[in-house]
C-alpha cells in the first residue's frame, strides 16, 4: 500500500471587495464548548435539538469559529479583535491547541502585525483581545492604536474582582484582560470609543451593552455598502438568530443583551447590511433573512487560495496590500 503525504490544504484566510474597501478574515481557529443547552442557558432542550439536527450540526458540542476581519481602507489598515493569543496559561493553553493562530494565519495572508494602524475591539473577553500580547506581555501589534469602550475596560482589567470572581475561569477574564491591554495603556496607545464614534473614516462604533458592558459593534461603509462587524452580538447561526431571547452562557446582561440582538438584527435586515459574525462559520460574511419569529443566516461563500498556489510573501507592507490582493 502507498503512503502519500498529508494534502496542502489552502490557508485560513480569505478576501473579499466591500465598496472600495480590501477585506481579509483570518481565523484564529475554533472554540470547544459545551452541549448547546449549557451553552444556551433558558432553552428548551428538546427545540435545540430539534434546531440543531435540522441544521445537521452535532448535539454534543458547540463549535465557534473565530474570524478576525482587517480592512484596508486606503489610509488605514484596521484590525477586528485579536483572537484568543498564544499564551500557555491564558491563551492557546487555556482554549486548545486548535486556537490562537490568527499572527501566523496574518503572515500567510501577507499582512505584517506591525502594518496594523488601529485595533478596533468589541468588547474584552479572552477570544478577542488575548492575542493582543505575547506570552511574555510584549504587544504583538507595535504600531497600533486600541479602540476599545472606557466601560469594558474599566471592567475587566479591574484586578479588585479577581478575589470576588465565581470561578477560576472568570477570574481569568479580569488577569487575562489586564495583561493585554495595560501595556498599550501605559505607551497611550488606547483611545475610548462611545456609540457614534468614527475610529477611522468609514468605521463607526454603535454602543451595544449586554453582553459585556461595553459591548461594541461597529459599522464599516463605503462607497454606499454597509457592514455590521457585531462581535459577540450573535454566538450561533441558528439558535441565537432563530430566538434571540434565549440567553449565552457568557452573557454579562442577560436581558439587555437579548434587547441588543433584537436592535442590530432589526437593522440589519432593514438597512439590508451586510454582517461579519465573529463566531460564525468562516468567514463568518452574510446576510439576515427573516424566518418565523427569528432569522436565518444567508451565507456569503469567498473564495480562499487554491491548493497548490503560491503563497502571500510573509509580509506586504499596508500600503501594498491593496496591489497584493489584486494579484491574486
């Protein structure tokens, strides 16, 4: 019998126009978490399972993605969130092997860390802004501002709670937020963010509190299209769209972050946007279509590097991304 080698498989990335905007996701892998009622606190465990197989999705376990978007917008190469990190104890080590990879899955799609010019974060649990160190606490990204929410900030780099935590596990929420985004503090690299703000021309905060609380999704437009990168908004494309009413595990608001879901759904499907889902599958862009009481998720399908093609150099500098995407 012959052995032939393992398939070179295309990488994590993927690319995609919006209006005269360059747009890449990466992935920073896929979270493991429990059986969706666990999840999905307030469920009805018979509906979810009902949901879940319709939708041939397995019962056992619930799978995230991570899909970190960047945008070139011709003057500024903003980040979305920074993925999980690779830190042994608060990082990869605390989520599995199967994360923390968006720096490399970056370097493949011939983005430099250092190219990135803004940070723009949803909100400060551990799967978006944990990569935003090494494991020895040197910022990944040297020449970026962080946008972030003065309210998630205060929250969770607050080390007072670390005693009062109910859990080891959220008590890691509060050192793990701590140690990633006080070195950018301390080099005045942090820049509040409030609803309405405009990080860069063409990305707006909307303030969305709930599921943390200082939650943010924001808005990329150009050229008359319109995005809504939400973040932790929505965790499942079936249940949370289906019933935004049942609650997520990590919720830190139940009630209001249900009464957020139900607001950027309704204007998303108004205003036609499309969506990054972060937690989505990659690469996480669609639509919403009104379904029953709920919604459905219509997928956009992008294209990723074929197997075989050449890959990105390691870095392309920001102002020779846009030529380098032309390329391919």
């Amino acid at each position: 019998m012959s052995h032939h080698p393992p398939t070179d498989r295309p990488d994590p990335f993927a690319r995609f126009r919006f209006g005269g905007f360059e747009c890449t996701v990466v992935s920073d892998g896929i979270l493991q978490l429990g059986p969706a009622p666990v999840t999905f606190p307030g469920a009805d465990p018979a509906e979810v399972d009902a949901l879940l197989a319709d939708h041939h999705l397995p019962l056992d376990a619930v799978r995230l993605d991570e899909n970190v978007l960047v945008v070139d917008t011709g003057d500024a190469l903003v980040q979305f969130d920074s993925g999980v990190g690779t830190d042994p104890a608060l990082g990869r080590g605390f989520f599995g092997p199967g994360t923390g990879h968006v720096v490399p899955a970056m370097r493949s799609a011939g983005i430099d860390p250092a190219d990135i010019d803004v940070l723009a974060i949803t909100h400060t649990h551990p799967d978006h802004v944990w990569g935003l160190t090494d494991p020895d606490g040197a910022p990944l990204y040297p020449n970026a501002t962080v946008a972030v929410s003065r309210a998630d900030f205060d929250h969770w780099t607050d080390l007072s709670r670390v005693a009062t935590a109910p859990n080891q596990h959220m008590a890691d929420h509060y050192t793990g937020a701590h140690k990633n985004l006080l070195p950018y503090h301390e080099a005045g690299r942090l820049r509040w963010v409030d609803d309405g703000d405009e990080v860069v021309p063409g990305v707006t905060a909307i303030a969305t509190p709930g599921h943390s609380p200082g939650h943010l999704v924001y808005r990329v437009s150009s050229e008359g299209e319109s995005m809504l990168v939400w973040g932790d908004l929505c965790h499942h494309q079936v249940l949370l769209l289906q019933h935004p009413e049942w609650a997520f595990q990590f919720d830190w608001d139940g009630p209001a972050a249900t009464a957020q879901r139900w607001r950027i759904y309704q204007l998303a499907h108004e205003g036609r946007d499309a969506v990054l889902a972060y937690h989505f599958p990659f690469p996480g862009l669609g639509h919403l279509r009104r379904e029953g009481g709920g919604y459905a998720w219509v997928p956009q399908e992008l294209p990723r590097r074929p197997v075989g093609a050449a890959r990105a150099t390691p870095a392309v500098p920001h102002d020779g991304l846009a030529a380098a995407v032309g390329q391919r």
